[in-house]
C-alpha cells in the first residue's frame, strides 16, 4: 500500500513538474465552430514577473491586439477572460494543447488551441463583390483629436473627380471592422458596393483599436463611438470630392443609436438611415430580446421565465450602481445566492460551474459600455434631431424587435415635429437584414445571403431622394 501510494505520488509529482516546466508563452492558435462559419481565434500569451498577460486576436474579423483583463495558469488550468465582451475560455493542458470551453454570452462552444497555424476556412458568400470594382476606392486614415487616436478606413466614391454625396457607415456594438465583419458575412462591403454603384460615395472605418485604427475599444462607451462618427464626418468636409451639403450617416444596431447622436449635435448631417436602430432604452431593449432569443433557440417557458427574472435584476442593479466595483461585488453576491437555488442551476451551460457562469455574467455586465448602454433611452436624442430619417427592420429580428423599435423611433421624432420620416418592416428579414427562418443568431452563419437586395434597393433609393 505504502508502494502504491508512493508511486501514485511520483507519477502526480512528475505531471505537475510536467505542466509547470512547461512554456506556454507565445501564439495558440483555435477554431471556434460557429455554425455555417468557423471562427480562427488566437492567444497571445506573455509571462511576466507575477505570472501571465495576454492578448486575444479574431483575424477573421480582422481584430487583433484585443486586451485580455484576467490570464491564469495554474496546474494545468488557463483561463483568461475579456470583460467588455463577455468572453470567458476555461481549458486544460495536456499534449501541448488547450482544450476547453468557450463562452461568450448564452453561447457555450468546445475549443481546442494548439500551436498550429490554422488557414481560413471560406464561406460561400455570392453577394460579395469582386475586384476590380466599377468605381473609385481609396484607403484613407483621420484623426479624432479630441480622443488622441488615428482611424483608418476606406473610401469609396462614383468617381474620383466631381462632387459627390457620401454617407459614413457606423458599425453596430462589440469589435467590428470597416466591413462589420460577423460569422463570416461582411455586410458593410455589400451596401457600400451597392451604394457607390448608384452613385453614392461611401466611408467605412475600423472601430478605435481594431483593425488599423488606434484607440482603445474595451474601455470605450457609445458616447466614445459617436466622437469618432463626428471625426470621420469633419474628414470628408476636407476632401474636395464631396459634396458637404449632403452627408449622411447610416447606422446598424447600437450604430444606428449612435447617428441620432451625432445629428442632433451637428447641422453637417443631412440626413441618417438606421438599421435596426434601437428606439427603446438599453435595459429594456436586452430584456426583451433575451426572451425573444431563448424561445427561438427553443429553450422551455419554465427557464425563460427564471433567466428573463435574473437577467432583469442584473439590469436594475447595474442600472442603479453608482461605480462599477461596487456593482461587482454586489452582483456576485446576488448571483452566488441565485446559483443555490435549483431552478437556476438549470441555467447553467454544460460543463460550466456555478463560479465561471457568475464569472462570465459579472464581465458582461459590469462595464462602461454596458452602464451607459442600459440607461441610455434613445427618444430622448431623437427628439432633438431634425433632418430626414429612414428607420429600417427586418420582421424577424431579434436583437432590435422591430414593432416596438420602429414604433418607439417613429414616436419620438414625429412628436417633435419632425415631419421627415419613413419607417419600414421588411418581411422575412432577421438583425442581419437576411432572408432567415427564425430570426435566431445561429442562424447568421448558416445563410449565403448577406443582405437583402430588397432591403438594399429601398435604402439606395430613399439616399437618392435625399441627395437630388
């Protein structure tokens, strides 16, 4: 017995000299299986004096540099974990690989790193135009001075010569580069092809610290995005192919927040298209479309209930928090004490534990971006803006339900006195303007289209009344 023992001791011994002798500093390379559209994701992990620091790339969503908050290799354990964007991955050592978890949101995926360059795997997209383009494209940078930080974009006009109309694409919330790529589609590609092609010059830039913009994004809110909206508008007025008197901004999902916030500070603005544009405030806009995703992704009635009552809680306390430790603190103890009951340990993603979920649930929550997000209440700026508005929805969207939306945002410039305003619900179409079945997220990736050429022609054509 005594030689059993020492022996299993020996054998424990060795493998924790194994794991900690091990270097894993350097690139790990993963792929995370979204469904219909893979997604190559890499570590970079430094050691430091006090143990280790990393960075997360999305290369597919041309991200790179992403601020890791929390990195820890302890036994054969790494976690690291993105507080801005809710990201949380948990995996094991072993073989000189990573295999673990991911969760970002509701979603939980199995992802293994290994130090394997991963190619990239192509989704057929047949919407995506194909060079040499009909019209002229130029890649261009400008500052925000009031932020210290360089954007770079590119821009695309009818012709190099003339006066042309220009609109700036404003991409929707978490990293996004100028063609907003997600799950493989890049739909900002697709409307400023089809824009430019009808005679509407276009700009579309990287958020602040994606891409080759500088900045930094995880500590950035919606008011940071709107600075940066105006400095790509006070760049087109220094190009003298534009026509300054009639710019626009288009706007997609938390974009389509941002556009009123800029035209209702700046008489630049001629006129703003949102897309799927929220027109009810942040905290009651992610309650409603929790429940409305749970139940497309078939989750039972009894768990919607109980998830929709801890999610409103966590918005009211985070709404109510007056700094974010405190809010911290307090949603973990209100978590830690919610996870001893068993109705919401149903709640819990497979192979997650009670810690890691309140975790997860702690990073998404408590961040400036969310705080401002949750209390924010879009009437109240679009009360203040007076040029032409198309608000635009897909039927089946999730994310940013249209009818109440639509209505909201049609309510609050209509009561003000705005007079310039057409709101239209296109049939069939998801967040993504797609032609979709359920309107759920795990269906992006799955549909060849990008975006609606229904959706495009009305949105072109609309532009072209403004600019005549």
């Amino acid at each position: 017995m005594k030689k059993l023992r020492a022996l299993i001791t020996i054998i424990t011994l060795s493998l924790s000299l194994t794991a900690f002798g091990q270097d894993i500093t350097g690139q790990w390379n993963g792929l995370l299986h979204i469904p219909g559209s893979p997604l190559r994701l890499a570590i970079n992990i430094t050691k430091t004096a006090n143990g280790f620091t990393s960075t997360l790339d999305s290369p597919d969503q041309g991200a790179f540099g992403i601020p890791v908050d929390a990195t820890s290799f302890e036994n054969t354990t790494l976690k690291i974990t993105v507080a801005n964007l809710g990201i949380q991955y948990t995996g094991e050592f072993a073989d000189d690989t990573f295999k673990g978890i991911f969760i970002q949101g509701g979603m939980s995926l199995p992802l293994e790193f290994s130090r394997d360059k991963i190619d990239k795997t192509t989704a057929n997209r047949p919407q995506e135009p194909k060079k040499p383009y009909p019209y002229y494209t130029e890649d261009v940078s400008f500052q925000n001075i009031e932020a210290n930080i360089t954007l770079a974009g590119t821009l695309t006009m009818p012709k190099k010569v003339g006066k042309h109309p220009v609109v700036v694409l404003i991409t929707g919330s978490g990293p996004q580069d100028r063609n907003e790529e997600i799950v493989g589609h890049r739909p900002f590609l697709i409307i400023s092809d089809y824009l430019t092609r009808n005679g509407i010059g276009v700009l579309r830039f990287d958020d602040r610290g994606i891409g080759q913009s500088t900045g930094d994004f995880a500590s950035a809110t919606s008011i940071d995005f709107a600075s940066d909206v105006r400095s790509a508008v006070a760049f087109l007025k220094t190009r003298n192919e534009i026509d300054v008197t009639k710019i626009g901004l288009v706007g997609h999902s938390e974009g389509g927040m941002i556009a009123p916030m800029v035209a209702a500070e700046s008489k630049d603005i001629d006129f703003i298209v949102l897309l799927a544009g929220p027109g009810i405030s942040g905290g009651k806009l992610l309650s409603l479309q929790g429940r409305l995703i749970e139940k497309a992704s078939g989750i039972s009635e009894a768990k919607i209930k109980k998830s929709g009552e801890i999610r409103d809680k966590m918005i009211a306390m985070t709404i109510a928090s007056e700094d974010l430790q405190t809010l911290k603190d307090d949603l973990r103890t209100y978590l830690k004490e919610e996870f001893q009951n068993t109705a919401s340990k149903t709640l819990l993603p497979q192979g997650i534990s009670d810690e890691q979920f309140i975790s997860m649930q702690i990073d998404f929550m408590a961040t400036p971006w969310m705080v401002y997000f949750l209390r924010h209440d879009p009437a109240l700026v679009l009360a203040k803006v007076d040029c032409a508005v198309l608000a635009v929805n897909g039927e089946k969207d999730l994310q940013v339900p249209p009818k109440e939306n639509l209505m909201a945002i049609d309510y609050a410039l209509k009561k003000h006195g705005n007079r310039k305003v057409t709101v239209v619900e296109f049939p069939n179409l998801n967040h993504l303007f797609q032609e979709c079945e359920t309107g759920a997220p795990s269906e992006y990736g799955t549909i060849e289209e990008t975006f609606s050429p229904v959706a495009l022609e009305e949105i072109a054509n609309w532009i072209l009344k403004q600019v005549q």
